[in-house]
C-alpha cells in the first residue's frame, strides 16, 4: 500500500501537535527569497501579502493584490518544497462568502498549509499601517465560517487563521471579542494584529489557551520587538518574520545598482560570484542528476 506524501499542512499540523513547538516562518515573496529560506534550513515559510504586492505589482500594501496574484505566488512558493509548510496571506478572503470559500479551494489546491483572513474592508491596508477600517463581527464570522466550511467540505487539511485588526481602531477587549467569536466559528488559530505590548501578548495567550497563537513581529511596527525564545515563553505557537527580507534586499540591492551607476562596473565580489551559486541554489545540481538519471544528455557539462 502506497504511503501518501507528507504534505505542508500535515508537516504544520505535526509541528503543532509538539507542545512547546513555535513554528518560526521568515516572509519570502518570490523563489529567490523563498530558496533562501529553505536553504537556511526553517520548519515552514511566510509568504507575505506586502513583499507580493511590492514584488510582483511594484506597489505597496494597500489592496491591490488580487486572488489570482496571491494565489500564483503561493502555489510557486509552496511547489518548490511541498512537505515544508506555505503559510500564506490570504486578506480579507476577497469578497463574501462565495468568494472567501472560493479562495480558500484555490490556496488549497495551491498547497498552501495554513492562511489567515482578517476584518478590514476590502480597500485594505497593511496591518502596522495607521487609518484601517474593519467590517462588524457579523460579516467577519461570515468569512471565517465560510472558509472553514469550504476547508471541510474539500477534506483539506489546511489551518485556518483568524486575523483581527481592531486593536488599533476599537481596543484590546474588542480585538479580543473579535477572535472569540472565530474560535467559535471553527478556526484552528488566532492572530491579534499590532498588539501594543509585552502584557497584552501575555494576556492573549491566557486567554487563547487551548486555541494555538499567532505573533508576526514586524521590525518597526506597533508590536514591541520580541526574540523566538521570549515569544515561545509568553506562549505563541506560529511567529512569522513578514518584511525580514526587505531592508538587507533594499540596501545591498540599491549599493550594487550605485556601483554600476558611478563606475560602469559591477562590484569586485559580484564580478567573481558569477552566477553558478544563484543557479546551484534554485535547484541546478538537483536537475542536472534528474537528466542524467533519465537518460538525458541535455546538460552534461553546465555543472561544470
């Protein structure tokens, strides 16, 4: 009898089942970054709806991305390993409930392990952005039922995350609220974004206990900064590093793109690093052994 592959959302649910597990995700937003990641060795990856919007459209996090954007990217990040697991930005599930149900059967397929769908209105923005506007609790539990719903009915086993974004707008107690009710509704994580303090993560895993815990530390954002080993004392089970990628890829890109500028030449370490380490880790070597196992003569001397 054949032994069905280990699949993201199994590997995430088996991390999970380990008591004093935190599932630490770095965001990645294209192969590159995602390469990296897997290569550095972590138990799962954020893709992140911000690095999407801001490297596949060229704008910022403000609701332009669409379904098929989100999704494509997902399915790419998920496919390059699938047994790692793709927890993935889902927004607000993209309309209703026919929508949201419709978008969780795609991140499905896509092989995504888990996604979170929060409370703004459709114009959304960035969770650490100021001025968000969210919807009541009534149409958000109905994004949330819809999707577990849908998530049952396909047999999947993604997660489902509840995101809400009302502590910035209407306080702690009704961010809190917000996320009771999703508990109800069947979700399998919560995630309270932009707490403001130390005490208030404290307080949400009292309060969640039983219910696993979602922390995304942005660098500069409301949350105060907090390291793995702190967030896995409080209590938190998932912790994702959304814009991790973005500054080191700012900064050495926009140096490099200067030196060309300034000097007609590209760095003396970006002249001697080629390309063959950027291809070695995007799965040269692994393909080249597939050729040749198969019969294949087509790339007999690029490894060399």
């Amino acid at each position: 009898m054949a032994i069905a592959p280990l699949t993201g959302a199994k590997r995430l649910r088996e991390l999970l089942a380990q008591p004093d597990k935190l599932v630490v995700a770095p965001g990645v937003f294209d192969g590159f970054t995602a390469r990296l990641a897997l290569a550095a060795g972590f138990d799962a990856l954020y893709m992140t709806g911000a690095g999407t919007s801001i490297s596949k459209l060229g704008w910022a996090d403000l609701g332009m991305a669409t379904l098929n954007d989100m999704v494509a990217n997902a399915s790419m990040i998920a496919s390059l390993n699938p047994s790692v697991p793709v927890i993935a930005d889902a927004d607000t599930g993209y309309g209703g409930p026919v929508m949201v149900s419709r978008t969780v059967a795609q991140y499905a397929r896509a092989g995504v392990a888990a996604l979170h769908i929060e409370d703004q209105v459709q114009q959304k923005r960035c969770g650490h952005l100021l001025g968000k506007q969210l919807v009541d609790r009534e149409t958000y539990y109905a994004r949330l039922t819809a999707a577990v719903k849908t998530r049952n009915e396909i047999g999947s086993d993604m997660l489902i995350i509840a995101r809400t974004d009302a502590r910035q707008s209407y306080g702690f107690d009704e961010a809190v609220a917000r996320l009771q009710g999703a508990v109800k509704c069947g979700v399998d994580v919560v995630f309270l974004e932009a707490m403001e303090t130390e005490e208030e993560a404290a307080k949400v895993n009292e309060i969640f206990k039983g219910t696993y815990t979602f922390l995304n530390m942005v660098p500069g954002g409301t949350t105060p900064n907090m390291s793995v080993e702190k967030a896995q004392k409080l209590g938190f089970r998932i912790m994702i590093h959304p814009v991790i990628c973005f500054q080191p890829i700012m900064e050495a890109v926009r140096k490099e793109f200067e030196t060309l500028k300034s000097t007609g030449l590209c760095s003396k370490d970006n002249a001697a690093a080629g390309v063959k380490n950027a291809f070695n880790l995007a799965g040269l070597q692994e393909c080249i052994a597939l050729d040749k196992e198969a019969g294949g003569e087509a790339y007999g001397a690029v490894g060399e």
